[in-house]
C-alpha cells in the first residue's frame, strides 16, 4: 500500500495541519504538473489523489488505519447516530415531497398558499443541519483528542470515527442540496 | 511564440508574451477586440470582424451553438442559404485574429491556447478545438475563461495568499469560479455556470419588453436613460435575467467548501458587468466590494496569452490547478449514472471501472458514457456508446477495465482493456453531433405520434389535476386573508368555483379550461396580497 503521508512529506497521524497540507501539495504539484518543465502526468495524478486522501479526515483516518496497522477494517460498518438518522431522513423526505408538490403546482393562488409551508419546512432543514453541524464539530473534538494520544491508538477507535464522520459529511451535503432546492426554485 | 485568444461570442481578441509581458495585438484598424461576426458570400472568401458587420446577414454569437450540428439563420434570423457547421464558422474568426497576430509581431503564428467557457462541457469543448485547427492552428491548450481572468489578475500578486471568486457574464456565457491563490499556484475550487446565459439574453428580453431591435436593446442597455427606457421597466427586465446568475454563484461557494465571507476579491469580467445594476447583484450575493481592476473585455485575452507563456517557458513560476466543470459517469443497469470522475476534479485526472460479463454467451459489453449531474442516465449528456468485444467465457469471468483520462483541455480519453488478454481498445469519443441528428429526429417523430393519440384524454386529466390543486388552495386563501377579502372578490371567486365544478361534471374540456383561467385571473389579487403578508410576517 502506497503511504500518501510521505509521498506529501507530512506526519503520519491523524491531525494534520491544514495549511502544512495544502503548502506541501501546492509546492509539489508545481514540480511535477505536466506544464512545468520535467513535469510529470502519472507523478501529478499519484499526487492528486495522495492529496485527496489526506485533505478529507474519513480517507485520511482510513488510510492511516491501512498503512500504519494494516486494517482496513471488518465489512460490518458501525450503524450512524440512530435518531439524528430518523431526523435526516424525515426532514429531507418532507422537503422532497413539499418540492414535488410545488414544482407540479399551476396557479399562482395554490403556489402562494404554500408560500408559508415553504418557510417552516426551511426552518426544519435548518434546525437538523445545525444538529448534524454540532455532530460534526464534536467528531473534530473527537479527532483532536485521538490526535493527543497518538500512536497509542487503535485502528478501530480510527475507522469508528470514520465511519460516524462520514455518514454527517453525507448528510450535511443532502441537506444543503436540499435547502438549495427550497431556495433556488421559489 | 504560442499566441492567446479569446474567442467570445460577442468580441474576440488575440495576444503573445512580449518580453515579460502579456501584450495584445491590433489588428489593420488599430482595434484590438474583433467583433465575433462572420459573413460567408455566395462566391468568395468569408470574411470576420468589422468587415462582416456590414452585412446584415453577418452570422453572430455562433460560440452558443458550438456543438451543435449546423448554424442555420444569421443576425437578422433569416436562413443561410447553406447549413454550415458552426466551428466552421468560428474559424473564420480565428483565421483573421491569426492574421491580425502574424502582422503585428511580424512571424508565422501556428500555435495557440484557446479559452472557453468554463461550463463548456465535452462537445462545445471539442468543437472550439475542431475550430483552431480548421484555422491552422496547433490548439495546445483550451482554458477556461474565469481562470484566465484569474491569471490576469494574480501574475503580478504571485507572493499574496487569497480566495477569489471570479464572475464572468459576457455576452453569451456566464461562468463563476473560486480559486485559491497562493505561492505562484492557482487552484481552482469549483466552477458554475451556464453557456446560454449572457449580454444576448438581456438584448432579446429588453428587445421584447419595448418592442425595439436586438441591435437597439444591445445599444440601449449601456445608456438606460438615453435611449428612453422607463428606470424601473428597465431594472425589472434585466434583473430577471442577471438574477439567474445567483444559484451559480451560491453552488460555486458550497462546492468550494466556502461562505460568501471567506471570499476576499470578487473579480468582475465579461462586458456585462459594465452595468450598475449587476455590480449591485454581485456586491449583495457576496457581501462585498467587487474588484474591477480587471479590464472587463481584456483579461480573459491577457491570461490566455499568459498560459501559453507557461507553455512556452516565458512564464515561470505559475502553476495552474484546474478542473472539470461537470462529472464524468457511465450509465449503470437500471439507467442511472454512475459517476466515475466527480465535477470539479483538478485536471488532468483519471479513473477506472472494472467490468464483467453478466451471462455465457456475451460477446460484448455495451458502455454509456455520460456527462452532466443528474441521477438518472437519460437527464444527461451522451457522449458516446461503445462496444467492447471479447472472447465469451463462464459468467463473470470476462473482465473489462475501462478508464476514463481528462487531458489538461478537459477533453476526454476513454481506454478499454480486457483484463484477460491485456488487449488495450481506445475509443474516439464520436462528437455529440452525429449522434444527435438522428436521435433527435426520431424523438420528435415518437413524440408526435403521440401527441395527436391522446391529446384531449391528456388535456383533461391535467386540467383535472389544476382543478384538484386550486379549489382547496382557494379555501385556504379565503381563510387566510379573512377580512382583508372584500365581499365583491368573495362573491367573484365563489362564481369561478361554480363553473369549474360544473364543467367538471360536464367532462367538456373546453369550459373547464375557460372557467379554471377565470379562478385564476379571479384570485389573482388574492395571490399577491398572500405573499405580501408571508413577506412582512404577518401569516
Ligand atoms: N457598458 C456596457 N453596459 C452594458 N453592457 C455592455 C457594456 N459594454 C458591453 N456590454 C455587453 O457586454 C457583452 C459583451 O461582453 P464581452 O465582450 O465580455 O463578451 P464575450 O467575451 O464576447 O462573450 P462570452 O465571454 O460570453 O463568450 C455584450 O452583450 C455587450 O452588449
Ligand atoms: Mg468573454
């Protein structure tokens, strides 16, 4: 398994600096993109996705979990937050039915009349995402803290966060797609 | 020497490096923009520019129909005598800025980047190159018109870090970029658009709105009050249009991870943004100042040229990082698309799916490939289909690598290779073209087939369905407004009702149609002083 760690030349654990990251691709990427002299398409593309891997905390604790243990852990993926879960999914079906509704909708009067509807299912939106959103900022706690303790750390205590943060990353995206919707059609 | 040209739809420009600098070229007149007409003669040779605008049946803003089949009518909408492709057309353009460029700097010029709408997906992509090399040219490279603002603007701030947004609405084309400077690499974060939305839809809706000409709405939109034109008239009918750039810009933020805030220039190009009332929208949708220290008609010109410096080695120390405006996929078994390179990947990139046979007796595998961000495969674009033949074997024990490769013009590259013999296929992506005349004769002729069969039965049912909406709309309304319904409206609605039900009963679709038309022109009133009263919170 390829380590994107060194290819980028940054420390393997699971914080990274941010702006560390993005200097060491920016640098690299400078070298060996295919404009640049002695630049590089095969080299570029490796980098690209090293970079990927590692700006993204789920692929980055995934690969650290891979490289640094060997685990890529067992197929059996931890369930989400189960009633933040309901909630996602309920609010994201409300707003789905209400856009139906009012994309089918012919007169003006019926449009007006759903104009208040529309409003309270937008606070809805608004308020799950901002639990979604307090979740997310409780897994960077999270990752501070496994951070702290690194190496003395276990892949499953990586792969776990992985797991739960990738399912609030997924969420945040279909809830703001959704809000997008909610606001762009009116 | 590689030249830069901007080929827009409205103006066109052409530019080299000269000793450091971007520079670009005049052409016999001593005008530096080309105004992007063409007219084809009966007998002779096309010509472009200022010598086409004499003609009125000069083709124009034949940029919006790169990739489509044929250019058929020319400025005043009249037929051209003979269909002719429409990068055929372009290339007239490009031969006379060739020219123009091979005068000024006193050399042959054969090499050039090209700059296209950043939204410009594979076959208007594919056509701008078509174009450059019908002109003559070796197209080394097709950038995108936001980035090339963004050079502009950042070669000579290469030592700052920065996050900007680039707004480009020209005259045919809107893009939005956000881009990330810093350390000499512009990195591009996300990309948004639309390729039919610009200068010219503001001429045709004010054209339509005061009943003048497109030439006279083009003229008049830059002297509002000059030409007579009511303030607000005017303002309405154009923010109709500049208000469609929001979503772009909104997506472009949240794409690039980003909140209006974190935004620290927004750069203002394309000739659009000349007018006040979009400076206005963009300060509001940003929350800031917009930066107009960019010549609106010049810098996407100025960074082409400064890319094919990068090319050629005159301009060192710049990075540019890319992406691809929209996503890459095949169409899986149940018809939705499974997207393989994700929009807003930097490019040149790549990406692979394996593949397996499904029963014994296959010879062949079937590969969609799609381009664009809807789930199902059939809201898309098509690029192309192919068949991947092998040798036939137990049921998945065939298997087919296929791979996807977007060269740094965001041209795709597909590769097919059956794992078994290590047999490599390459495929040309056939251009959307070809597919396309007679797919989309043979929709036409299915939809008309059934369009006659059912018309009134389906008429019907979707008069029903408005029926089914309004009636309980109309209660809710009532209820709502309460008192401030006066009892005339009341008693003029409740006549609608009647008659819609009535008809209703009667199955005459006719009367249905006339006495739903009336509820509404009826609750008109009642519409508006409803969204008036969500507006100011009193419901
Ligand atoms: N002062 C002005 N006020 C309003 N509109 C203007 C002004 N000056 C130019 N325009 C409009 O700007 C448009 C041309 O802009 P520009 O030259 O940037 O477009 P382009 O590069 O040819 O098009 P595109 O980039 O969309 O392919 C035309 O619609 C023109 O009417
Ligand atoms: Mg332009």
């Amino acid at each position: 398994m390829k380590d994107c760690f060194a290819l980028l030349g940054v420390p393997q654990r699971p914080l990274l600096d941010e702006k560390g990251l993005k200097s060491a691709y920016f640098r690299l990427a400078a070298e060996c993109h295919p404009d640049a002299e002695g630049g590089d398409t095969d080299k570029f593309r490796e980098l690209q996705e090293a970079y990927q891997t590692l700006k993204d905390p789920v692929f980055r604790l995934r690969h650290l979990a891979g490289v640094v243990f060997d685990s890529l852990g067992d197929s059996s993926r931890p369930s989400p937050q189960s009633d933040l879960f309901l909630q996602v999914g309920q609010v994201l079906q409300a707003t789905k039915a209400f856009r139906l509704r009012r994309e089918k909708s012919q007169s003006a009067l019926a449009r007006a009349v759903m104009i208040s509807e529309g409003v309270k299912v937008r606070e809805e939106l608004g308020a799950v995402t901002e639990a979604v959103e307090q979740a997310l900022r409780e897994a960077r706690v999270a990752l501070g803290l496994l951070d702290k303790r690194w190496p003395r750390v276990a892949p499953e205590e990586l792969l776990t966060l992985a797991s739960g943060w990738r399912y609030l990353t997924r969420w945040q995206t279909e809830l703001s797609g959704a809000e997008f919707g909610l606001m762009l059609e009116a | 020497m590689i030249v830069g040209i901007d080929l827009g739809t409205t103006n066109s420009l052409i530019g080299a490096m000269d000793a450091g600098f971007p520079v670009l070229f005049a052409d016999k007149d001593g005008g530096r923009l080309t105004p992007s007409l063409v007219f084809i003669p009966d007998e002779g040779e096309p010509v472009a520019g200022r010598q086409a605008a004499q003609h009125a049946e000069a083709i124009f803003s034949v940029k919006r129909q790169m990739g489509n089949a044929k250019v058929e009518s020319n400025r005043e909408g009249g037929l051209l005598k003979k269909a002719i492709a429409p990068e055929e057309v372009a290339a007239v353009i490009l031969k006379k800025l060739k020219a123009d460029a091979e005068r000024a700097s006193g050399q042959p010029v054969e090499r050039a980047v090209i700059t296209v709408p950043a939204y410009f997906n594979e076959a208007q992509r594919a056509a701008t190159k078509r174009a450059g090399e019908l002109a003559g040219f070796t197209v080394e490279r097709l950038l995108s018109e936001p980035t090339a603002a963004a050079l502009a603007y950042g070669l000579d701030r290469l030592g700052e870090k920065s996050k900007v947004a680039v707004y480009d609405f020209g005259g045919g084309t809107f893009d939005v970029s956000v881009l990330e400077l810093g350390e000499g690499v512009f990195h591009v974060l996300s990309t948004h658009g639309d390729t039919h939305l610009g200068g010219d839809d503001l001429d045709a809706a004010l054209a339509a709105k005061f009943g003048i000409s497109r030439a006279e709405a083009a003229d008049g939109k830059k002297d509002p009050s000059g030409a007579g034109f009511s303030e607000s008239d005017f303002s309405a009918t154009c923010l109709s249009i500049i208000e469609r750039t929001r979503g772009h810009c909104l997506r472009s933020l949240h794409d690039a991870g980003l909140k209006a805030g974190d935004i620290e220039e927004v750069i203002l190009v394309g000739g659009v943004t000349r007018m006040p009332l979009v400076r206005e929208f963009v300060r509001e949708v940003f929350g800031r100042e917009p930066n107009l220290s960019q010549h609106p008609d010049e810098a996407v010109a100025l960074g082409a040229v400064i890319q094919a410096g990068i090319l050629d080695g005159s301009v060192q120390n710049v990075t540019l990082l890319d992406v691809t405006p929209l996503s890459l996929g095949i169409e899986t078994f149940g018809g939705l698309m499974n997207v393989l390179i994700p929009r807003n990947t930097t490019i040149p990139c790549k990406a692979g799916e394996m593949f397996t046979n499904a029963a014994i007796h296959q010879e062949a595998m079937k590969i969609s490939i799609l381009q664009g961000e809807r789930e199902m495969a059939a809201d898309n674009w098509k690029l192309g289909e192919f068949s991947i033949p092998f040798t036939p074997a137990a049921r998945g024990l065939v298997r087919i690598g296929v791979q996807f490769e977007l060269d740094a013009n965001g041209l795709l590259h597909v590769l097919g290779r059956d794992v078994a013999t290590g047999d490599d296929i390459t495929f040309a992506i056939r251009s959307a073209v070809e597919v396309s005349d007679e797919a989309v004769e043979k929709m036409l002729a299915d939809s008309l087939e059934h369009a006659f069969e059912d018309m009134d039965d389906r008429q019907f049912v979707e008069a029903g369905l408005k029926a089914d909406e309004m009636l309980p709309a109309v209660d809710t309304a009532l209820q709502r407004l309460g008192s401030a319904v006066t009892g005339e409206e009341r008693e003029a609605v409740a006549a609608w009702v009647e008659k819609v039900t009535e008809a209703r009963e009667a199955r005459s679709l006719r009367r249905l149609k006339a006495a739903l038309g009336g509820l509404d022109a009826a609750t008109e009133p009642l519409a508006a002083r409803l969204v008036e009263a969500v507006m100011d919170g009193k419901l």
